[in-house]
C-alpha cells in the first residue's frame, strides 16, 4: 500500500494523465516563463510544475530545484491533488506529514509550500506549486487567487497541447479515442451512481427495518421499547442526511473526489456510531457485536462522517458474512502512536488474499469468498477509499480464531495522543 494518500478517482486520473501525452511533451512546452514570473512575484526561491504520475513527481517546469522528478511518496504535489483548493504549509516542519520528509530535513530544506492543483477534465493531474527554505506566512487572498490563477493557466496549456496534439491524428484515431473517452466517461458514472446507490440503501435499511418492526410489534412492544425504536429510526434519518450529503460532495468534482472536513473525535465515538449500520441485520441475524477500545484517551485526527461510513462499511460487511449467532469483534488499540482498529467476524474467512482484488470494484463473476456467490460487492472498496483519503492502510488476514479480519492503520500524525495534547498547549 502506498505511504501518500490517493485521490478518489486514482484511476481515471492516471488515465487522462497518460493521454494527455504531456509527460512525453513537457520538456518542449514553455511553462519556464509562468514558473520564473511566479517566483518572482512570490518571492520565493523554488516554483515548479509538478505532474504527479504513478509513483512519481515530474516536473515539466522547474526554477531551482534543479531535478526532473521526485519519488510521489516525498512530493508535496501528491497531497495537492488530493485536495478540493490549495494546500498551503507555512512551516513544513509544524506539520506531522513533513516534517521528516528528506526534502525537509535535506537538500533543498524545504520549510513553505503552497500548491494548487492542475484540473483537466475534471481530474487533478498535478499542481502549481512554490516553496521556500524558510517559514513563511500564510497567503493573502490576492496571493491565493494569484496561485490558482497560475495553475489554472498550465491547465489550460496543457488542454491546448493535448487539443492540438489529436489534430495531428488521422479522424479514425481521434474517433476511436473519443470512443473511448464516452466509455470511460459512462462507466465512471455508473460506478459513481452504484456507490451513491450502496452508500444509500444501508440507512434506509436501518430506517425502514425499525419501522416495520414498529409496525408488526407495535402493540407488543413497551413504552420503553418504541421509544428506543424511534431513536434507532431518528439516528437512522440523520446518517441517511449525511450520506446524501457526502453523496453530493462526491459528485461536486467530476470522477468523485472527496474534501475530508476533519475534526478531532473519539475512535469510540465514531465506532458506537458506525454500529448502526448494521443495526437491522445484526439484529435479525442475532449476531453480536463487541467493541473493545484500548486507544486510551487518544483521539483520531479525521473527517467524522466520513470516518463513520468506514467502519459502518467494514462492520455491515462483518456481520453479513457471519453466521446466524455468531460474533464481530471491533477492537482499537494504540501501537507506535499509529491507531489501529481490525474488525473480525465469524465466517469462514477470506478464500483468497489478494489484497489489490479485495479492494476492486465490480469484481468478476467468481466470488473473492467462498462463503457468498455475491462476493464483497461495494461495501469493502468504498471502505478502502475512505480510509485512504485519511492516509490509512487496510491490512486483510484470516484470523487465528477463525473468521476474516480487517485492519485499518491510521498513519501516526492523526493521533492526537496525551503528550501531543500537551505539545499543542506549550506551544
């Protein structure tokens, strides 16, 4: 897995990138002259154009860096991309994710970046970016407008460049390709509509089965039992409200780029929250689920609405392939600051661990467990994009106990532990 964060639609993005053929064309396109005014104009001593390919950084335009590319796990562009507007870091090493990264603590030391990222058809292949080798103050709103007004211009450059690039094809080639951008173009929407789909259908499960049990038991039930029934439907109409929402923000750039609004929450909190997704068959299964968090009081550095979709997924997936009784175990602990929560359940456990598979959409007609002809559906991929936006891993083991188990490693700057608590009030 890698250690930087992919964008949403990671896929698509590679795609324009490659057919754009700019990183093929770069070093004959005139960026020089936008990269020198801009570090100019900042007053900074390093500007770039930074195109961030598969597992690395290429820059088409450069002033004093001086190297044609960088490794994507240590360029700053590739948290850019992941971003809605700029990414502005006034002082690198104020920030957990850069701080040791060896452009920071080496040559050419960088201590500012602000980077805005380059949009082409609808996707982020890279960002406008300037540095410095010492803290600077955040920007202005002039200055900001001024950064997204330089990427906005090397975007279109790089339309221009692509544009005329297809004039020089014969009409069967530029027909076939456009054939395949409509086809590309329609399958990113059906997947879209399918996640929203999935991502919709399991609160208004959890709505519509407590107002049916309402419904058939209404007379048997006692006052104390409504009640807590109408609570579940209440609590069920408030996540259906956020998944509508997070549903938009996922439409709100094309390919489904997702803005992470972070907060600091409690692991417990958010898992307590994502139980009730899988409220409705874990009760009709008569499975039960146990949480057990040894976090401490360490809290966790992220998006709680998106955080909660995560572990709903994972939890709903749990209970779904466990058997009528059995047991998902929701554990959280605390190892080399990095908080670390595996949900296991009670099945037969994974028939293949391929973790690239695992994590595929629409996967083939042969199901990844043996336990279900329907295979993992949507639920564990979209579980695997959340917790990458947040920077996480996703491990997958089969239990020793017995069942399969899922584990999502948060990197160790989202953990907000007792001592960086403390760091944070001196400072």
């Amino acid at each position: 897995m890698p250690s930087y964060p992919l964008p949403f639609d990671e896929s698509r993005r590679q795609q324009v990138l490659d057919a754009s053929g700019i990183l093929e064309a770069a070093s004959t396109l005139t960026f020089d002259r936008m990269t020198e005014l801009a570090a100019s104009r900042f007053g900074v001593e390093f500007a770039a154009v930074t195109l961030i390919d598969d597992a690395r950084a290429c820059f088409a335009s450069e002033v004093g860096l001086h190297t044609e590319e960088a490794p994507r796990d240590i360029a700053f562009c590739a948290y850019t991309i992941v971003q809605d507007d700029l990414l502005v870091l006034p002082d690198t090493t104020a920030d957990a994710r850069f701080r040791d990264n060896p452009l920071v603590t080496g040559a050419p030391h960088i201590r500012f970046y602000a980077g805005a990222p380059l949009v082409v058809e609808g996707t982020k292949l890279g960002a406008f970016c300037i540095l410095d080798t010492f803290p600077r103050d955040a920007l202005t709103p002039e200055q900001e407008r001024e950064l997204r007004a330089f990427a906005s211009l090397t975007a279109r450059h790089i339309e221009a460049h692509w544009l005329s690039r297809d004039k020089d094809l014969d009409i069967l080639g530029q027909l076939e390709r456009e054939q395949r951008r409509v086809e590309d173009a329609a399958g990113e929407r059906t997947r879209f509509v399918s996640l929203v789909s999935h991502e919709l259908r399991t609160p208004l499960h959890v709505v519509k089965g407590f107002a049916d049990l309402l419904r058939q038991a209404g007379d048997m039930l006692s006052l104390e039992e409504r009640e807590d029934y109408l609570d579940q439907i209440g609590e069920g109409s408030e996540r259906l409200s956020n998944v509508i929402e997070s549903s938009l923000r996922f439409a709100a750039a094309e390919g489904g780029s997702v803005t992470l609004n972070e907060a600091t929450v409690s692991p417990r909190a958010i898992l307590e929250g994502a139980l009730h997704t899988a409220a409705v068959e874990a009760t009709e299964k008569k499975v039960r689920v146990e949480v057990e968090a040894e976090a401490g009081d360490v809290l966790l550095k992220a998006d709680p609405v998106h955080a909660e979709q995560l572990f709903g997924q994972l939890i709903a997936n749990a209970v779904k392939y466990s058997p009528v009784g059995g047991v998902v175990r929701v554990a959280a602990d605390l190892v080399e600051d990095q908080l670390r929560v595996r949900v296991t359940d009670s099945g037969s456990g994974f028939s293949e661990l391929d973790p690239e598979r695992l994590v595929t959409p629409f996967i083939g007609p042969e199901p990844i467990l043996t336990r279900s002809s329907e295979g993992l559906g949507l639920g564990l991929p979209l579980a695997y994009r959340l917790a990458r936006l947040h920077g996480a891993d996703m491990e997958f083991e089969n239990a020793a106990e017995g069942g399969a188990r899922v584990t999502v490693i948060f990197p160790a700057h989202r953990s907000v532990t007792a001592a960086s608590k403390a760091e944070i009030r001196s400072a």
